[in-house]
C-alpha cells in the first residue's frame, strides 16, 4: 500500500473535526426539526375542520424533539429541549388561546406532556450509560488481573503492559482519536502479550539466546493472542492490535509481513512506546537506558522499524509524562 506522509496536526486536526461536527451535526438536526415544527403549528390556519387536524397533529409532533434529546444528550440535553418546547408552545397558546376549556386543558396537559416525554426517557437513558460504564469497569478490572498474572510469568516485566497502554494511549490523545477507539487501542496494548501464555515456560523464561527453533515457538503468540481476544466481543478492534504488535513498518516484521499503513494504526502506536519501554527498563543483560538515549535510538528506527508519523507525534510528549507513568508502575525488584 502506497503511504502517503501526513503530519501529526493533520490526525489531530481531521479526527478532532470529526468528533465535534458528530455532536454539532446532531444539535443542527434537532434544532432544524424544533424549527420546522414550529412553522408548520404557527402557518397552518384552523378555519376549516381538516386545517384544525392538521394543526393539533403538527402541534402532537412537539414530542419528538425532547425524545431526540434524550436518546442523544441524557436527561440535560431533554430538558434543554423540552424547555425550547414549552416556549415555543406557550407563545403560540398566548397568540392564540382557545376559548373552549376542554381544549385549554388539552394544551396544558400536552405541556407536562413534553416534559414527561424528555425527562423520563433522559433519566433511563443517563442510568443505562452508568451502568454500562460500571461494567466496562469491572470488565477491564479483570483485564488487569489477568495481564498482572501474565506480567508476573515474565518476571523481569511485571508492569510493561500497564505502562506501554499509557504510554500509546498518550499517543492516541495526540493523533485525536475518539474515547471509542483510545479506548480499544488501550486494550490491545494492554492484552498484546496474551499470546504468550501458549508459550512454554523453558522458551519464554530461557535466560540465554533462543535457537531459532524456539524463536519460531516465540513467533506464534501474536496469532494465538489474535485467537484468544478475538472471541470477547468487545475487544475484536484490541485483537487487531494483539496480531499486529510484531509487525514494523518496512515489511520485515511478523506474522504477515505488513507494511506501512496496512499494519492497523493501534499497532503502528505500540511498535513505539514498546520499543520505549524495553529501551528504558532494567532487564538482566542490560541496564536502563535515558529518556534521550531511547528517544535517539527510536528516532534512528523511525521509517524502518516504525512509522515516522507516529515517532514525530511521540517526541513531542514531555519525558516528563512518561517518568510520571513509569514511576506509577514501577517494576519492584
């Protein structure tokens, strides 16, 4: 695939549009259909018997918006909407207040009627994103668990996967990704060693230099990852990441061979901050190098090993940051 260089204010401009013109798109059709409403309940004339239903339907149509609203924006966003409603409604009734009672107390019962129709579904709509976000928590509190106990088989990288899911997830902030797909990318470098568990612990823990048989045992765990996270529905886009992690940006990396921009965007991140991380922390033959010292060595890998758009936007995040990471999840002895 032929790779065309973007800069890093390019991602970050064209996702971050992306994302506020769903929200600003969103208001648009709901204050255009408010508006077509309301000209449709104040220019229809009640003279004649069929123009009266017609205007007692159009005037019925003031539920949907605070419904819209609420399936939108939660129990605020109805309440806004059923209050631009009700104004709307009341002007019209001032303009023209029937004289008949029955009539007035139907006006003033479709009134609570808005509020009722935005203000009920708002509240069930706010209550199910809570308890959809308690399960997320408590779905990737188990992550975590299972990750830690993985971390722990390797002994020398207890808390690499924590580490490198901030570390890309900082990156993804950058680029301007939305919270759905940070969010998923997370996961898959969170979960991009999963695989290993497959492999035996007289390859995976051999203190001296695998032979090439083992390293094609070693090889295999980004396909057995891909198999074990795929099968959880939530994490279908982090299985991505999970087989691709291997991968680099000239075609020499594993399991496919992929390069440039057909190696998913989530991989292209991690390949970065992994290699950050492996460079920064203590290891049995080696010790820990600097910040610069890494960033130099990243930096001679940029176009190679990794994507140079990625490397770009990863230099430009403060050492200070990453310290602040790596100390939160300090390796201990």
């Amino acid at each position: 695939m032929c790779y065309v260089r973007k800069t890093s204010d390019d991602y970050a401009r064209g996702v971050l549009v992306s994302k506020q013109n769903g929200s600003r798109n969103k208001i648009i059709f709901l204050a255009s259909v408010i508006v077509l409403i309301a000209l449709l309940h104040y220019l229809t004339p009640t003279e004649t018997m069929y123009n009266h239903k017609l205007h007692i339907i159009f005037r019925k149509l003031y539920f949907l918006p605070p419904v819209m609203a609420a399936a939108w924006f939660g129990l605020r966003g109805a309440c806004a909407t059923a209050l631009v409603v009700s104004l709307l409604f009341i002007l019209h009734a001032f303009l023209d207040w029937p004289g008949n009672y029955m009539e007035q107390a139907n006006q003033v019962g479709e009134l609570v009627g808005f509020w009722v129709a935005g203000v009920i579904p708002g509240w069930l709509f706010d209550r199910q994103r809570s308890l959809l976000q308690e399960l997320a928590n408590a779905n990737e509190e188990t992550l975590l668990g299972l990750v830690s106990a993985l971390d722990l088989r390797e002994h020398n990288t207890r808390l690499h996967s924590q580490r490198v899911r901030e570390y890309t997830e900082l990156i993804a902030n950058r680029i301007g990704v939305d919270e759905k797909t940070k969010r998923e990318i997370g996961f898959g470098a969170l979960l991009h060693d999963v695989g290993k568990i497959a492999v035996p612990d007289q390859i995976l823990l051999k203190p001296d230099k695998l032979t090439e048989e083992e390293w094609g045992e070693m090889r295999k765990h980004p396909d057995a990852g891909y198999r074990i996270v795929k099968r959880i529905g939530f994490l279908k886009e982090a299985a991505e990441i999970v087989f691709a992690h291997h991968e680099q940006f000239d075609g020499s990396g594993y399991p496919l061979g992929l390069k440039g921009e057909s190696i998913p965007l989530g991989a292209r991140m991690f390949m970065v901050v992994d290699a950050y991380d492996a460079l920064t922390s203590e290891r049995p033959y080696r010790s820990p190098m600097t910040y610069e010292e890494a960033a130099a060595e990243i930096k001679r890998q940029s176009g190679s090993h990794f994507d140079p758009v990625v490397v770009d936007i990863f230099m430009t995040i403060a050492p200070e940051q990453l310290r602040e990471i790596a100390g939160r999840y300090q390796d201990q002895g």
